[in-house]
C-alpha cells in the first residue's frame, strides 16, 4: 500500500460502512471523501467533509455523522477516568483473594475505593453468603476501613433476583448494605415478556442501586435470555437504578448498542470488571471500550465519582427508602 494512502485505508477498515456510506449533504458520503484523494491523517478527511474528527469507536452509522457536523460530538470516557471499581468477589464467595487483598491491589493500582458484592446465600454453588456470612464481612469491612483509611470498602452484595424478581435477603439484611447489585444467575430459560418483567420488579425494588449483567449473556458459549431493553432501562431511569457495564470480555453485558439510548433517559452506567481475582480489574478497559462505542461519557459513569461522591450518593439513596 503507498505511504500516501494509509490514512484513507485506515479509515475504509475502521468504520461500519453504514458510517462510510451514509449521506452527510444531497450528493456526498465519505467513501466519495476518501476516493477524492490521498490523506495524511484520519483527521484530514474529516476536516474535508467539514466535520469534527470521529473517534472509531463510534463510526456505526448512527447519529455520529450528524453529531459532528454540528460539533456536538460527546467526549468520550477514559480508563484514566474511573476511580473505584464496584462488582467485585472476594474468598468470601468464590473469589480467588481475600477482600484485604482486593482492596489493597485496587488501592495500589491508584484506586480509590471497592465495591466488594459477593454472590448472595441463593448462589450457593459460588459460596454465596448466608445473613451471618454478611454481618462477618461487614464487621471486617469496618476494621479494614480504618486500617487502609483514605481507601475506602463500601459493603454491597450482588444479590440473586429470583424467578418472581424478589432479592433473596429479607429487609432486615438488604438495608444493612450500602449498595446492592441485583442480578439473574438462575431459570435462565424464560421468554422476552418473563424475563423483562422478572428484572423490572428487581429494579422497582428500593434497595437496588444497581442492575447486574442485564441479559445474562456469555459471548461464544451462552446466548442471553431476551428481554425488552428499553422497556428495562426506562424502569432504571424511573427507579434512578444504575446499570453495570459488565466488562468481563464473556460478558460486555450491557451491550453498547443501548448506550446512547440509557444515556437519552438520563441513567447513569457503572464499568464493573466483575473480578473474581485481582487480575480481573483489569478488564475495566473493555467495558471502557464498550461505553465509549455507545458514547458513553465521564459526567454519565458513576465510578469516575470519588470516593466521598460515591459515599454521599448512596448514603442520600439509602435515606430515601421509607
């Protein structure tokens, strides 16, 4: 290939070509830009066409083209952004590390704060905590809070929404968390109408702050059970429910493609690794890549909040519980 012409090969194998051929005035789309003549960068043809530079990960053919014509383009979050990591397993369930070594990884990684949520008492295959298990890890929670103190653990559990969308721990034990994450683990066999009604009761639930691997989908081995996305993060941004990017590369569960819409009705998205080791944190990086290829910004994701915003939003939350 000429020298002179990577730009424009660059561009031609990085964008969907909804996004090449999609029309931007009556008589011009880019692969008639790119055909014109030879570019010494991406950023040039963009320039050419009389738009913003597109970063790849958005050149889908959705609104895009338009968006950058306008120069209305989003910027898009950064690895750099996060500053906690919320969804994570410790020895306490079937995590590989106990939670003070979790904790102490994520903090010398330049974090600022876990969210430990282990599997709830209905996960018993994955060791989840039984009432007694949670006041344990809660009690060390407190002391390992004084002893990595300005780190902070903030005492959630990823709770198992059961087949009717209840959380399998009564009150009593659901408000001793700050955070709950409600996720389906079981029964996955279930029609659209099911399943969609089974997570919209979870998310209707006060103590759920936020909604766990929406589809229950593994990329290559398990097809996700279907659901009405809309129909679920319209409940979410009802309920003021957050829902996870479950980077986990099986995973990537809520899929980009409902970004923007999530984003359109103001609910705010959490880049989860899930980690069940402290090598999983660094799957943040492809939920990162998922939200940005859906928009996703810095103002719109909740662990780019510090630890003393993510300590206030969930106290505020808690309190609004009757």
């Amino acid at each position: 290939m000429p020298k002179a012409r990577f730009a424009n090969e660059i561009l031609l194998h990085s964008a969907a070509l909804a996004h090449l051929a999609q029309p931007f005035t009556s008589t011009t789309n880019l692969l008639t830009v790119v055909r014109e003549q030879e570019y010494t960068s991406e950023a040039d043809i963009y320039k050419s066409a009389g738009m913003a530079y597109i970063a790849p990960e958005l050149r889908e053919g959705t609104n895009e083209l338009q968006l950058a014509l306008e120069n209305k383009l989003p910027t898009l979050l950064e690895l750099t952004d996060l500053k906690g990591s919320l969804h994570n397993h410790s020895t306490y369930s079937d995590g590989a590390h106990t939670l003070e070594q979790m904790a102490t990884f994520l903090r010398d990684e330049g974090y600022e704060y876990l969210g430990i949520s282990d599997h709830s008492k209905t996960a018993s295959y994955a060791g989840g905590l039984r009432e007694g298990d949670v006041l344990r890890q809660q009690k060390e929670i407190d002391e390992l809070n004084k002893k990595l103190a300005p780190f902070k653990i903030f005492k959630g559990i990823e709770s198992d929404i059961l087949g009717d969308g209840s959380l399998d721990y009564e009150e009593d034990i659901l408000k001793t968390f700050d955070f709950v994450v409600a996720s389906i683990h079981s029964s996955l066999n279930m029609d659209e109408q099911k399943a969609t009604t089974r997570l919209i009761t979870a998310i209707e639930n006060p103590y759920t702050t936020m909604l766990g691997h929406p589809t229950g989908r593994l990329l290559l081995r398990r097809e996700g059970y279907p659901i009405n996305h809309k129909m679920m993060i319209d409940a979410c941004a009802s309920n003021n429910v957050i829902i996870e990017i479950n980077s986990n590369p099986w995973r990537l569960d809520l899929d980009w493609r409902y970004v923007q819409y999530a984003l359109e009705k103001g609910v705010m998205l959490s880049i989860n690794p899930d980690a069940h080791h402290t090598n999983g944190y660094a799957d943040m990086k492809y939920g990162v890549l998922m939200g940005r290829k859906g928009g996703l910004t810095k103002e719109m994701t909740f662990n780019t909040k510090s630890a003393e915003e993510v300590e206030t939003y969930f106290r505020k939350r808690k309190e609004k519980i009757n």
